[in-house]
C-alpha cells in the first residue's frame, strides 16, 4: 500500500470537500483512514465510489466500534460511537476507511444502502448489535438476534456471559410466542405491493431446519407458480457472538473461537487474526513458521473445498460423491491430526508462530496425500462436473455480473467466477505467498457452475502449494522469540525471567494499543478481522469481516427468475457456512 | 433371528415343535427392533454437524449399527442427534422439531455445545439442551469425534435393549424412561491412571 496514494486520496478528498472536511488518522495496519462528519458521509461515500481516479467500487464492510469505555484514543476525535465504513479499490488494489463520529445515547447515519446494495444489511447489523440508526434504510430491522430481544450486544454495557443473564427457558406460551412471530408477514419486510392485475404470489417458508439450507439457515421465496420472484433470507439463526467473544477472551484465547467461524476451515480464519494481532504487536514471524502456516492452511482450504463438492452434487441428485469426498477429507485429516492432534479445530496458529514443531515423519504423510489426491479428483470431474444433468442445471444458472458482484460484496471464488482474478493470496501476499508457484483460477460466466469449476481447478492450485512447502520446508523455529508470542517458547523461559513470568501468567500478552485489520483469502472468500486494542490483555473490539454474509445476501439477486429446484441448485454453488455468516 | 410360521415346515406328526421356531415377549421383540433400526433425524445446528456427516459417509460408516437411514422429516425418525450449538434464536424450532417426533422418540446430544453451552458462554447461546428437552445420551467433545458419536449410539442402543417401552400410547406412558445410563466417567477411570502417553512428535 503506497503512502503517495494515500495522501493522494487525501489531496483528492480536500479539493472536493474542503480542507478539514476530513481528518486523516495514522493507524498501524497502514490502511489511509478518514474522519469525515455525519452530514458529509454520503457525499464522500459516493465520491469515492465513482467520483475519483481509480474507484473504490466495493463496499467490504461497515461495522462500528462502542467508544465509550475506550482510554486510549486521544489522537481521534470524541465519540460514543464510531462507524467504520470499509472500501475496497480493485484498481489500486488498496483500502479505505472512513470514519464517523456520532455522541449520544441513540445515535443515527443516513442509510449508505442507495450507494452500495449491499450496505442494507450490514446497516441492520449495525442497528442490532449498537442501536445506531441507518436513517432512510428500507427495512431497518433486526438481523441477528430474535425480534424479541431487548438491547443491543456490542454495547458495552450488554451482558456478555449467558451465565449472567437469566436462564434461558421455554414454557408453552413462549414456544407459541416466538413461533408465531416467525410467521411471515410480507409488509413487515417492506413489501406493500399489490398487484393490480390479479395475480397472487405464494410466500414458501424453506428452513430453519431443511436439508437443502446447509445449516439454520431460513429463507422465504415468493413464487409465481414454480418460479422465484422474490426471496428473503433470515438468518441469526447461528449467531454465536463471537465478536462479544473477543472482548472477554484474551488475544491468545480467543484462538480457537476464530477456529468455529468458518467451522469447515478453521486455520483459514485463525490466519488472519493470528496476522492482525501481529501487526498490532510487531512481530516477526519465522520462516519455518510461515510455511507450516501456508501448508496447514491450504490443506484446509482443500478439506472444506471437498465438503463443498460432496454436499454440491448432493444438491444436484448425485448421491455418490458425497461419500467419496467425504473419505478423502479423512485422509486430508489424518495428517492433519498428525501435526496438530485434533481434527476439524486444531487451534494450532499462535500469536507469533504455531503451536509445536512439525511431527517427524510428515513428509511422507504429505507426499502420500498429494500422490492420492490428483486421481481421486480426475473422477469427480468425471462423475460430477462432465455430468449432462449437472451441466444442465447449473449451466446459465444464478448468473452474477462482475458488476453486480462488486456491488453486492462477492469475493472469493464466487467473484472469480464472474472474471476478475481477485485473491489476496497474491494481491496481497502474507505469510510467503508471493514466493509460491501456482495459478489463480477464473472463470467469465458468473453462474452456478462456474463457480463449481473454479473450485475444482483452485483444489489443484492448493495441492501445487503444498508439494512446494514440501520440498521447501525451511528448518528453523516455529515460533517468534518476541516478548509477545504466546506462550513463549520453552528454551526462551528457561533463559529470561520475563518470558517465565509471562508464561506464568494467565493473562497473556498486552498487545500495545491501536488498530489494525489484516484481510485474507479463505475458503470461501476474504476474510478479515479488524482488531482495536486498548492497550489490554484482551481485545477492546473484534470485528469479523466474513464473506458468507455478503454471499448470502446476494442471494436473491441471484435466484430472481429461476425455479424453485434451481434455488437449491445456486445455493449449493455459492458455498456458504452459517458459522460465517452469523458468526 | 427368524420367525417361521409357515404350516409345511412342520414335521409329519406335528408333535415335536418346530426347529425354527422362536419364542420371545413381544415387547423384546419390539426393544430389538428400535435398537437396531434407530432412525436418525437429518438435523445440524453448528460443527458438531460435519463430524456427524462424518460417522455417516465411508469411513465410519454408521450402517454398521443400523443407524443411516437419515430422516429429514422429523415425523419419520425417532432418534435426534443434537448436533451443534442451541442458540437462543433456533431453540424454540429445535423443541418444534423434536415435538414432531413420534414416540418413542430418543435424544443425543453430540459435543459440548449441546452438553452445556460449552465454550459458548454469551448471550446467544442456551447453556445446554437440556434446558429444553430430556437428553438420553451425551457425548463429550468439541467436537466429538466420529467414534466418540459411535460409542454414544451403542450406549443408547444398550439402553433401548433393556427398556420396555409400552407398544402404543394408548397402554401406557409414551415417554416412559428406562434406568438411568451409567456415568462413562466413572467406567473410564482408568485413563486418568495412565502415565505413559504417546510422544506427539512423531507422525
Ligand atoms: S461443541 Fe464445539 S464443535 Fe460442536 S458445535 Fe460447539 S463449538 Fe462447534
């Protein structure tokens, strides 16, 4: 990220707006960051959007931050609460934040929704987790939590623990309560239309619980016979308050929740927690320790990528491959069982390296995986992707524009899927990945089996990457000997009092405080955590940036005008997790 | 076991029983056949999900304990595997679900989650199932492994064995529990003697 762009950002936005329209702020992951007024977001907002050189056409996350029990902040403007706009530009291939103080009790912006589509729900999340109002928004209501709830739980002042608040029962009357106000009721989702020319459209409810939906997940499609004119999805169903988590956890605790995210590739959301808290901290991070990282990462990435494949063509009829896929994740976890000793959450990133050192004998697991898989993976093209029913139904199925993508959110392979080589694995490399040799796969049509073939090719890519860390295993420590790397090696505390006496304690490191945000390419898409600490042993906030919330959303766009069998068909193609999108 | 009733097996004279015969209380019959054909209800919340998947597919294969045939229709199964967190927005569904259930009906609740909220200790989680409906079996772990979610359907399956339930509702009590399951625990004692454990530093 270039310094010039940034203060170039900066000229642009002062000749627009007017010098002190917007106040930069240093921040330590280098992301150029702007404080602009409520009364001007919306114009700034736009600006960037279209108005400057090199646009920041998408929308990658809005989110905000309870300031009210913050000390540390004294370069920033004062605020109860601060909204956090983050963008995206493609063509600088750089980040944005803006910035927004708003004071009192139940403060308020104006709705972003007519400038990114996909503001609409992340200005509900804002509104049910802080109670900040998205003036002009739709259809401002809760996401996450039941209607019913009363508070808003990245408050401060919300009970964090369950154990704290009374304990959760269900009597009869409440049973009938909280179903019935499942029901839906379409004007209470913003839709008032009556059509003048006497056709009725029938409302299906499909989920929470449904075999098709991949989890708790509920959405209500309105037909017109067989045919999809509108769907609404509900979802919170897996809100598992993982970002209230972070502020009780401390840094190296919090670890294994990142794990239960995207629950099918936990590495993949402890790569880049493990990546922000390092920032925040200054840490290096050994070589061996790199490497480990990119090869149990992708491993996971081809795990997850085969539960993917299985379930996909389950949806489509194939009752076969789920059984095969499912056997050869077995054999992706027998060495990952190895190297970590736990299976679908291994917890094995640490602030500063990984938890131990490789097992002897992990090459030849390895090698065995890497010799087994290419054949295995030659027959599901066969047996899934060449099949003529398969083609049939995904084929021109729940196409997404690349523009329409950007406006939505999409990453990861579902907008590679729609032409544009986007993945932070090398736009951005982290942890080494510039020095690897493999291929970012694309595809130009944007439908359902597109996205398929994407994966498919990128299970290849992954199984590249890991031969290299194979051959290349640099030898060394896996872990850093900085002061904050938890917990500290055993030579270290043998030799220094500190480290002893930060092994014994149960705190953990102190991360100095500040604000950073580290993205990167999971599974399923980008991936970042925004961390702002306080100076504390634990986080002040965890923002969680998934891309299943965003997949999600795009939903509907997606399945408009295709039949109710072909609903079940794009959702198996957009590989989404509930864990990732409800966190 | 092989019933046969059929006239011409029998030997001429009619005096001596016949060899295929089997003589058993229906009510056992019946407690044989529940064990050995639990039908389990198609039914994820979280993780624990995955690695139920996972005692299903190859490798596990769950079929060897009469167990696979997955119901999506919580009418045609009468074993709910609670399989992930209870979060408060979803609770009032999963006791919906396992209303639907016709008895005799059993629960496993699968990983710490379901167990007791396990790590999940914050607002939007029930601190356990069990705050909603009677749990049969529990089976520890986060998640449990597949064989962890195996010895937990032969522990239920021991269970069923020995419990009569009465054939319809209309004789009796639908719900009627058999002895209290024996706390693994205890039985397993033994690990927390062991003292040699194995070097994880070698594949
Ligand atoms: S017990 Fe663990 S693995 Fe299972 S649902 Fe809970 S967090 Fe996930």
């Amino acid at each position: 990220m270039s310094i010039a762009a940034a203060s170039n950002i900066l000229e642009d936005l002062a000749s627009r707006f007017g010098e002190g329209a917007v106040t930069p702020e240093p921040t330590l992951d280098s992301v150029p960051t702007f404080w602009t007024p409520k009364e001007n977001v919306l114009e700034v907002l736009e600006f960037l959007k279209t108005g400057v050189e090199g646009p920041y056409r998408m929308l990658y996350d809005l989110t905000a931050i309870d300031e009210r029990t913050r000390r540390k902040r004294q370069d920033q403007p004062g605020s109860d609460f601060t909204v956090v706009y983050h963008l995206l530009s493609f063509d600088r291939n750089e980040d944005l934040r803006i910035k927004v103080a708003l004071k009192g009790e139940s403060p308020s912006i104006p709705s972003a929704t007519g400038v990114w589509s996909s503001a609409n729900w992340y200005e509900r999340e804002l509104w049910d987790m802080f109670g900040v109002r998205a003036d002009g928004h739709p259809n401002l209501r809760r996401i996450l939590m039941p209607q019913s709830w009363e508070g808003h739980p990245l408050r401060k002042d919300h009970p964090a623990r369950r154990t704290e608040m009374e304990r959760y029962t269900l009597p009869l009357e409440k049973e009938v309560r909280e179903e019935t106000a499942l029901r839906f009721v379409p004007r209470e989702w913003g839709i008032y239309r009556t059509e003048g020319n006497g056709t009725e459209f029938m409302f299906l409810n499909m989920g929470p619980h449904h075999p098709g939906t991949h989890g708790i997940f509920r959405i209500i499609l309105e037909l017109d016979g067989e045919e999809i004119v509108n769907a609404f999805p509900d979802i919170g169903y897996h809100h598992r308050g993982a970002e209230k988590m972070g502020e009780r956890q401390t840094w190296h605790t919090y670890i294994p929740y990142t794990d239960r995210i995207d629950y099918l590739a936990g590495p993949l959301n402890n790569f880049p927690y493990v990546l922000a808290v390092e920032r925040l901290a200054g840490i290096e991070v050994p070589e061996r320790a790199r490497v480990a990282r990119v090869m149990f990462a992708e491993l996971f990435r081809i795990a997850s990528h085969l539960v993917w494949y299985g379930t996909f063509a389950q949806d489509l009829g194939q009752l076969t491959p789920v059984f095969l896929t499912f056997n050869d994740r077995e054999r992706a976890y027998s060495i990952i069982e190895a190297v970590s000793g736990f299976r679908m959450h291994p917890a094995w990133f640490r602030i500063g390296g990984v938890q131990s050192d490789l097992p002897k004998g992990w090459e030849k697991l390895v090698k065995d995986f890497i010799e087994y898989l290419p054949p295995r993976l030659m027959e599901y093209e066969k047996l899934v992707m060449d099949n003529a029913i398969v083609k049939a139904r995904t084929r021109g199925i729940g196409t997404l524009t690349l523009d329409q993508a950007i406006d939505w959110g999409v990453t990861g392979p579902n907008l590679r899927a729609c032409g544009i080589e986007w993945d932070f694995r090398k736009k951005r490399p982290y942890s080494g990945y510039d020095r690897f040799e493999f291929d970012i796969p694309t595809a130009g049509e944007g439908d359902s089996y597109a996205r398929a073939l994407v994966r498919v090719e990128e299970m290849r890519q992954s199984l590249r990457i890991i031969e290299q860390c194979l051959d290349n295993m640099p030898s060394g420590p896996y872990k850093s000997d900085h002061p904050l790397a938890t917990p500290p090696r055993k030579e270290r505390t043998m030799r220094d009092m500190e480290t002893l006496i930060a092994i014994l304690s149960v705190l953990g490191p102190v991360v100095p405080a500040g604000e950073a945000a580290v993205g990167t390419e999971a599974a399923k898409g980008n991936n970042t955590y925004y961390l702002v600490s306080d100076g504390d042993a634990s986080s002040y906030r965890t923002r969680i940036r998934t891309p299943s919330f965003p997949h999600l959303q795009a939903l509907p766009l997606m399945c408009k005008g295709f039949e109710i069998a072909d609903h079940i068909a794009i959702m198996g193609s957009i590989d989404f997790v509930m864990g990732d999108v409800d966190r | 076991m092989r019933l046969n009733t059929n006239e011409t097996d029998r030997p001429a004279g009619g005096e001596a029983p016949p060899r295929n015969f089997l003589i058993t209380k229906l009510e056992d019959m019946v407690a044989w056949g529940r064990k050995n054909s639990l039908w389990p209800l198609n039914f994820g919340l979280s993780c624990c999900y995955i690695e139920m998947a996972a005692s299903i597919t190859s490798r596990h294969d769950i079929a060897r304990f009469g167990s696979e045939v997955l119901r999506s229709s919580p009418r045609e199964a009468d074993l709910m595997i609670v399989a992930g967190t209870v979060f408060v927005k979803v609770a009032p569904m999963v006791k919906r679900v396992y209303e639907q259930m016709m008895a005799p009906k059993w629960v496993i609740s699968m990983g710490s989650c379901a167990n007791s909220g396990g790590m999940y200790d914050i607002y939007s989680v029930v601190q356990g199932v069990d705050s909603i409906l009677p749990v049969d079996v529990y089976v520890p772990g986060c998640p449990p492994r597949p064989e962890a979610l195996t010895e937990g359907l032969i522990l239920l399956q021991k269970r069923i064995a020995a419990e009569r339930k009465p054939l319809t509702w209309i004789t009796g009590e639908a719900e009627a529990r058999g002895k209290e399951l024996p706390v693994m625990r205890e039985q397993k004692g033994w690990r927390k003697e062991a003292t040699t454990l194995r070097e994880p530093d070698e594949a």
